[in-house]
C-alpha cells in the first residue's frame, strides 16, 4: 500500500483550481495552504501499479506548476 506525500505548486493564479483538480482524483487528499501559493496532497494507493497511474495523472494536470515528494512509503510483503 504504497502512501505519498507531495507538495504541489500550482500555475500562477491557479491554486484554487489545482485543489479542484486534486480532489476530483480518486485516492488523493488535499490540504491547501493558509498562507503560501502550495498545496499538500497525500496519496495512498492499493499498488504500485495504481500509484504509477496516479501520479502521471496528477503531473498532467494543466493547473499543477511542479511537484515535490516530501515522503514516501511502500509496504511489501
């Protein structure tokens, strides 16, 4: 179950649309920032084929500027 957390940077002007992109995407939470331009997202996905597909989903996204790993953890038994 491999877990993730990222800090996302959105496009200029683009943050509340970002946190709008974020949450439409299955196995993601998002925890927007009160005082600074980035985003928290934290994914927790059944595999690693899953979170693959889930992170080239997020790096398509129009609104997302860049995305940073601050953690990551795969449990394999």
């Amino acid at each position: 179950m491999p877990i993730f957390s990222f800090l996302a940077y959105p496009e200029k002007t683009m943050k509340d649309q970002l946190i709008k992109d974020l949450s439409s995407i299955q196995y993601c939470e998002v925890k927007p920032s009160e005082n600074q331009e980035v985003v928290i997202l934290l994914t927790d996905t059944p595999d690693e084929e899953t979170n693959k597909d889930l992170i080239k989903k997020v790096k398509d996204l129009e609104s997302l500027q860049s995305l940073s790993m601050t953690f990551g953890h795969t449990d394999l038994e």
